[in-house]
C-alpha cells in the first residue's frame, strides 16, 4: 500500500471506531465498527461478549441478521430457552464457556441454551490502531469477558479481534483462563451466521470429513447433497432445521478449513483454525422465509451438552490456573 506523504490521519485508510447504540432494544450497548481499508467492514459488540454483528464486504452483507438484531445482554439468557430472546445472529454469536448445547439439568445444575458468554459485557483493555508513521498497519481490540460466580467456576475469556489494513480478513485469538479454585467444565462454539446475498440458492459449503445428520432426516432439503444450498423453503417455518456434525479431516498439519462460497457473485469466505483446539464442525442450515442462514460453526465438541459429555466420560475440564488459546480466522475468497 503506497500511502507514505498521502496520508496524515490513519482513519482516511481504516482502523476502529468506538461508539454506543442508541435507539431501540440495543440502546446503551457499546460497539466497535472497525473498517479494514480493504472492502470488509465489521460491527463488533463489546457488550455482548466482543461478538460480531453486521459484516458487508464491499456491497455484499456478509452476516445474517435475526429480527430483533442488537439486544442489551441479559444475564438471566441462559435459563432455558431464554438465549433464543437475545440471539440477534450476526457473523459470530459465541457459546459456551461451559455448555453448548439444548437446555438440560441434572445433579451438576440447570444449564439453558448455548451457555452464557454471548451475554456478558466485556472489559475493553486495549485498542491498537494502525500507525502510519511507523507503517504499522495492524490493528486490534482486545477486552477481557468474566464468566464467574461465587463457589465456581470462573472462567475468563481474553478476546482480541485484530487485521491489517488493505488485508480483507479477521483474526479471533482467544485465551480462556480458569481462575478459579477448582477443576471447570469447558465447552465453546464459534457460531459463525451467513446470510443473504452471499448465502444464496445454489451457495456451496466446502468442508472434508466424516459427518452425521443430527437433525430429524425429514427437514434435509435434499439428503443426497448437504454442501449446495437451496432457497428459502416451507420445510424451515417455525422450528424447522437441519443439523450437521463433522469431524473435520486435516492433511499434514492440524489446520482445519470450511468455505462458503456463492458462484453467482463469485465470492465466498474461508474459516481457518486448529482441530486440535476445536474437533468438530457443526453445519446449521435454517432456510425458513425471512430466517433464511447457514451457521459454519467451529466446536470443541459435537453439540452434545455437558450432562452427555459428562455420561460419555469426554467432558473437558480447565484446571485451576490453565489457559486454552483458540484462534480463528475468517478470509475473503474470490475463488475457490
């Protein structure tokens, strides 16, 4: 990028812009737009667990957004199916720290929906912007989200969202920190929503590796063909939905891929991240009128809960001091 003597202020090229909402059900919540110089432009919410919402590349939306859109946290969300109340969508909803999964209880608690994380403010601790006198040009956010109570657990989420001006992608580097005092249950979920128009009829999901349909059969719009995707249809209204697991496959390193790709608009994105931080691939495919997304979503575990991770013996604990890094990244595609 040929900048140098063009350019005295860094935001004539990009970088993050701080603000609050301030009109209906998300009014006061604290957002970050950050614009990286390159087409691609996103909405993190910092009060929703520095989750995404809006992302447009160019004249293209990225993400799909639910009706209600940007709500304020609500603390009290992972109760049942009250998460359902508060999930605006956008390019990423995070999930967990330590259910992901349908509301259940046993002899351990109550868990509701998709744990609470998405639901809790973060504490912004840092912002980078890109420095054109040095020619830096990355740039970062990074705030710190506390998932704790009183007699356990304490789970801490340290999230910095980061890019490089000109470069039409996004890091997510996580670092989840049991700050408790004793062993944790931990669970976690990238819940990436793409809607229309890069998710289109006849949009393709490219992904290796052995899959199950953990949905009822009778929603598959075509059971033959779960990758090429079909347009709105009456088989989605209300709950209707198809589920697909896959435990991805990597060649010579640990580097796990998905894309989404729309060959009308010759465009598409690519997720990148370690399988052995997070195994599995979850496919949603909601395609009903007005609800009409596919979520691409990276997880530790194959949507199975904490009470059946706990009867099957593969529930992962954090110990007391430990620290798990994720780290994600989501790239524009203009080929395939």
């Amino acid at each position: 990028m040929n900048y140098q003597n063009k350019v005295g202020n860094h935001k004539q090229l990009g970088g993050i812009e701080t603000s609050i909402l301030d009109n209906g059900a998300g009014a006061g919540v604290r957002i970050a737009w950050i614009d990286t110089g390159s087409g691609l432009r996103y909405k993190v919410i910092i009060d929703r667990g520095m989750d995404i919402a809006e992302a447009v590349y160019n004249d293209c939306s990225l993400a799909w957004i639910a009706h209600i859109g940007v709500v304020k946290p609500q603390l009290l969300a992972n109760q049942g199916l009250n998460w359902l109340r508060t999930f605006g969508g956008g390019l990423l909803t995070t999930c967990g720290l330590d259910h992901v999964g349908g509301p259940e209880s046993d002899e351990f608690g109550e868990r509701g929906i998709h744990g609470q994380i998405s639901n809790l403010p973060a504490e912004i601790i840092s912002i980078q912007q890109p420095n054109i006198l040095t020619g830096d040009l990355t740039f970062a956010i990074t705030g710190i989200i506390r998932q704790h109570k009183i007699f356990g657990p304490c789970l801490t989420l340290k999230r910095t969202i980061s890019g490089t001006i000109g470069n039409p992608s996004l890091k997510i580097d996580d670092e989840i920190i049991n700050e408790g005092n004793q062993a944790a249950p931990f669970m976690i979920l990238y819940h990436f929503n793409f809607g229309y128009p890069l998710l289109d009829e006849g949009s393709q999901i490219f992904y290796e590796g052995n899959h199950f349909v953990k949905s009822d059969p009778k929603y598959l719009a075509d059971p033959t063909n779960l990758t090429t995707l079909p347009g709105p249809s009456d088989l989605h209204a209300g709950t209707g939905e198809s589920v697909v697991i896959v435990d991805v496959s990597t060649q010579n390193s640990s580097k796990a891929t998905t894309s989404l790709w729309n060959p009308k608009r010759m465009l598409g994105i690519k997720l990148e991240w370690d399988k052995k931080e997070l195994p599995y691939l979850i496919n949603w495919q909601h395609f009903g009128k007005k609800e009409y997304v596919t979520g691409l979503e990276p997880s530790s575990n194959p949507l199975n809960g904490q009470k059946k991770a706990r009867e099957d013996g593969n529930l992962i604990f954090m110990q007391p001091g430990e620290i798990k890094k994720i780290q994600l990244e989501l790239k524009i595609i203009k080929n395939i």
